[in-house]
C-alpha cells in the first residue's frame, strides 16, 4: 500500500502519558489491548512450541536407531498424535493470531480489535484448552494415541485423555471461532477513513480470508469431534460400522475441516510474505490485485480437494479424478503468488536482512512443498505414498518451513516496533542459516525414507532405513537447537539494545511504521486519513 | 455506552456482524450433525446409483 495518509501521531504520545491500565499480573490476565494480548498470544505459543518440539525431539531420538530404544510402543504413539496436535492448535494458528492482534488494528489504523472483551475470552480460553490438551498426557491410558487426526473407530477405543483431546479441541475451536468473528468485524467496520478493501495490506486480507475459512471449517471440527464424544459415551454409533455406522464418514468429515485448516496454516504465512518482500526490494508488491483474487481462490478450491487426503479409502474413479485435477488446479493461484513475490524482487534494489531472508527461505521451502504436494495429488501416486515417510516430508516442508519462515520473517521485521529496539543482525542471520540448513537435512531425506516404503508412525523401522533416519534426526535435533538463537534475539531485543527508528526499514510501507517505535499502548485513537 | 451517536452506531454495527458470522458457524456445526441424517453420499448414491459413491 502507497504511504498516502496523512496519520495524527499526536494524539499517541497524548494519551499514553495517561494509560490508565492495570499494571502488574492483573494487567495481563485482565488486558483488553491487542497488543499486549499479542505478546500473550506469542508467550502461550513459545511455550507450547517448546513442548511440541521436545516430543519431536524424542520421537527423532527413537528413531535415530532400528529397534525400540527410549520409548514404549504405545507412548510412541502419544507422542506421534500430541505433537502433530499441539504444533497446529497450539503453536502455528495462535501464533498467526498473535500477528494478527498485533498487526492489524495497527494495519488499517484502528484503535484496537472490534471485542475487546472477547479477544481476552478468546486467548484465556485457549490456554485452558491447552493445559487440558497437556494434561492429557498424565489420564489412565495416557494421552490421545490415535494421531492428529483422530481417525474412528480408532479413537472410539481409547481411555480418557481422548475425551481430554475432544474437550481441548472444543474449547479451541471456540476461542478460534471468537478471534475469528473479531478479526472479520475489525477488518469489515473499524478501517481508517479511505482505507479501501483493495487498499488494504496483504496481510490484512489474508487473515479476513483466513477469518473466513476458520468460521467455515472449525465447526465442521467441532461436529466430527462431538458425534465421536457421543459415539464413546452415549450409544450412537455415528462411526461404528457394528452399530450400522461409517468410519468413512468421519475421514469425509474430518477432511472436509482439515484441508482448510492446512490454508489456514499457510495463508497468513502468505500475508507475511508479502509485506516483508516489497520492503526489502524496495519496490511496491507486483499485482498486488491477483495476489488477492489468488488467496481467494486457494480458499474456495480448499473446500473441494478434501478427498486426496483418503484416496485409498476406495471411491470411484470419478471421484478421485475430480479431487485430484481441483488438487492440482490449487497450483494455479500458488503459482501466481510465487510468480509475483519474484516479480517484485526482479528489479528491486534488495538488501538481504534476516527478514528478507527468511522469506527468500520461505519461497524456496514452500515451492519444495508445493511441488511435493502436487506430486501427491496424483491418485496412483498417492495410493503408493500414502502414510509413508513421503507424506511427513511434504508436509513439514509446508508447515514447519514455509509458515514457520514466514513467522519468523515477519517477527524479525515488525519487532523494532513492537520492542523499540533493533534486533541482533548477526544472530539473526546465524538462525536463518542454521534453521535453512539443518531444517533441509532433517527433512529432505523424508521423501527418499518414503520412496523406499518405510511407513510413518512406527517407532521401529527395517534395517535399511538406518543411515537416512540418522541424518534426519541429526537434522532435526540441529534445527531444534538452532530456535535457542531465536529465544536469545528476541529476548536481547525486548531488553534493550540499539534504538529502532519510527520506519526503521528504508522500504516499508504501511499505517503501523507511522508510529512512534516502540509501538505506543494506544495507537490511532484519532483514525489516520489514508488518500 | 455512554458514546456519541456514531460510536453507539458502530457498536451495533459491530455486534449485527459478529451475531450474523455466529449464526453462520453455527449452521456449519448443524449441518455436520445433520450430514449423518442428510448424507451427501446417500443422495449422491440414489440419484446415480452406478457412481457407488
């Protein structure tokens, strides 16, 4: 977006001097600021990130050899399911959302979100899904087992920490449904005076689709989960084929939620991107009209694709064609976003600074797994790939690379405002490398492991897949190690360090870089004018 | 809601568009507890029957 606005920052400086706002603990469990419930968002998820990552870490370390080494079979299990769980309900939605409460009244100049209250409602009761998610762990039987995704009549099976994984979702999905209904009515009601649609940030429009699909999908979630609740405790047999049920149905209706939810995962990712890129090319984003019109095609085709996650379930012919050409069709509109991200770099006069590259890392990982996706797409394929080693390298290309990077791109670019403070350049630079890097070697070797046929979700594998499980567990343990750098920068930064000027990026546009650095308690309480 | 007259207005305005995209929530959750009543297959199945979905 051209700066043509004409922003009053006076007001900002005014009623800070007299923010009336509790201090202290009550400040952060009673705050109705977007920006502290940002920071909240962002505290909630390290820790959950740093929870997910441990089980990833164990489950590497048992597979660094054949043979059962660290953990039981069954706890194997546990770990497989709560971390797939956990990294997205916990780690990379809330983490969006942690952008989007600090990013977007800011964006479209507003003075906070639309509900305040609710946004409160929404974080808190997201950390008491989380702590029961966790506490499931320590429920007789141990904790959900059957895998993200929660597949019947497997999960109809298990002890307690189910029903504590059900609940978890619910109250989840509720907090994401209210950040939902509260992103879409700021974006719709509270832009500054001229702040067209087709004017808005990239982001912005992201997170209002994404708004969207989270309102159409979670409870899609919410029902699936609530029907196998019903079918465990109270003699419906929704998904229990004995009683005349489909187990079927509950992939058709898990799916028809779950690849939505892999967009949602991805198109603030894309959001990001596109604000980070054109400040370093130092050039407007290219067709910035298409990237709209791509992200939204990408979510009205996510509501047609669902079946190419359950191919081998048996459906017809015509059937699997349909799901697998709107699959591939999915890569029209991500390749016109590739397309314009490197068309607004070509030309550009670019500088390479850790949010550019994070996000130069985020076009190379992404593109990695979307091709690896498209490869997938194609049915006969699939049926060989299916629950392979193949399936876990795509996706964590997709999801832990590419919408990771894209975090961290947009962490690294927007933390002077949030901080006041410049980053340390230097640190920066050696966690993109070192993520870049080891990331690749962790995860690469994934889809040669699938190739040759090792299955995913066993603790236990042939000897024949010794030496490249070794490699991704050194690179998974590496690209651990390397998000300490990231706690380090971050933490310097909130301290102390050099002053970050109001704009300190010579080529970012925007309303936020408007503002005095570090960002004040209250910003736009007079609406900016945007020409 | 002691605000002036345009900010009471917003206020409305954003509660009709908060109360409108709840409702629509809530007729995605209705509609995945209907499905095992009303099962797109089902349908799918009687009015094609050679598909056998």
């Amino acid at each position: 977006m051209e700066a043509a606005h004409t922003p009053d920052t006076t007001h900002v400086h005014g009623h800070d001097a007299h923010a009336h706002h509790p201090t202290g603990i009550m400040r952060w469990l009673t705050t109705t600021n977007h920006k502290d419930i940002g920071t909240l968002y962002f505290i909630f998820v390290a820790c959950m990130f740093l929870v997910g990552g441990l089980l990833a870490m164990t489950i590497r370390a048992e597979l660094f050899s054949p043979g059962m080494q660290i953990v039981e079979p069954a706890f194997f299990n546990e770990l497989t399911s709560m971390h797939g769980l956990i990294m997205i309900f916990s780690v990379i939605m809330p983490a969006f959302v942690a952008f989007a409460n600090w990013q977007i009244p800011m964006m479209i100049g507003a003075t906070d979100m639309a509900f305040p209250r609710m946004n409160n409602m929404s974080f808190w009761l997201l950390v008491s899904g989380g702590i029961l998610m966790l506490g499931s762990f320590f429920a007789p039987g141990g904790a959900n087992a059957a895998g993200w995704t929660m597949y019947a009549p497997l999960s109809e099976q298990m002890g307690p920490g189910m029903d504590m994984a059900i609940f978890a979702i619910h109250i989840m999905g509720v907090s994401s449904i209210m950040g939902s209904i509260n992103i879409i009515t700021t974006i719709l009601n509270l832009r500054a005076p001229g702040m067209t649609m087709m004017k808005m940030p990239l982001f912005v429009w992201s997170w209002l689709i994404t708004a969207y699909l989270l309102i159409a999908v979670i409870p899609v979630l919410a029902g699936a989960v609530t029907m196998l609740l019903f079918d465990r405790h109270f003699g419906t047999h929704f998904f229990n084929a004995a009683g005349g049920g489909d187990p079927v149905m509950y992939q058709h209706i898990f799916w028809f939620f779950g690849h939505p939810e892999v967009y949602i995962m991805i198109l603030p990712g894309f959001g990001l991107i596109s604000e980070v890129i054109p400040a370093f090319s130092r050039k407007p984003l290219f067709g910035y009209s298409s990237m709209v019109y791509a992200l939204a095609s990408i979510a009205i085709l996510s509501f047609l694709v669902w079946a190419h996650h359950m191919f081998t379930v048996g459906m017809p012919a015509a059937a699997q064609l349909f799901f697998m050409y709107c699959t591939m069709l999915i890569a029209v509109p991500t390749g016109v976003k590739i397309f314009n991200w490197t068309a607004t770099m070509w030309k550009g006069s670019l500088s390479f600074e850790t949010p550019m590259l994070f996000a130069i890392g985020f076009i190379w990982v992404f593109m990695i797994g979307g091709f690896t996706g498209l490869i997938l797409a194609v049915a006969p394929v699939d049926i060989q790939m299916q629950d392979t080693y193949y399936v876990v390298g795509h996706f964590h290309y997709v999801m832990v690379a590419a919408s990771l990077f894209s975090m961290y791109a947009a962490l690294y670019y927007w933390l002077p405002k949030w901080t006041g403070h410049m980053y340390d350049e230097t640190l920066g630079k050696w966690h993109f490398w070192l993520s870049m890097i080891f990331f690749n070697i962790g995860f690469f070797p994934m889809h040669f492991l699938g190739l040759a046929g090792m299955p995913r979700r066993i603790p236990d594998y042939a000897l024949q897949f010794t030496d490249l499980n070794r490699v991704v567990s050194i690179g998974a343990w590496g690209f651990g190690a390397a998000q300490i750098l990231l706690l380090i920068v971050v933490v310097k930064c909130a301290r102390g360090g050099a002053k970050a000027a109001d704009k300190p990026w010579e080529g970012a546009q925007g309303l936020e870089w408007t503002i005095p650095s570090p960002a004040p308690y209250h910003s736009f309480e007079t609406p900016p004018v945007v020409k | 809601m002691n605000g002036s007259k345009d900010e009471n207005r917003l206020r409305a305005r954003n509660v009709r568009t908060a109360i409108i995209l709840a409702f629509v929530a809530l007729g995605f959750f209705l509609a995945v507890i209907a499905n095992h009543w009303v099962n797109p297959a089902v349908i799918v199945d009687h009015w094609f029957p050679k598909w056998h979905w």
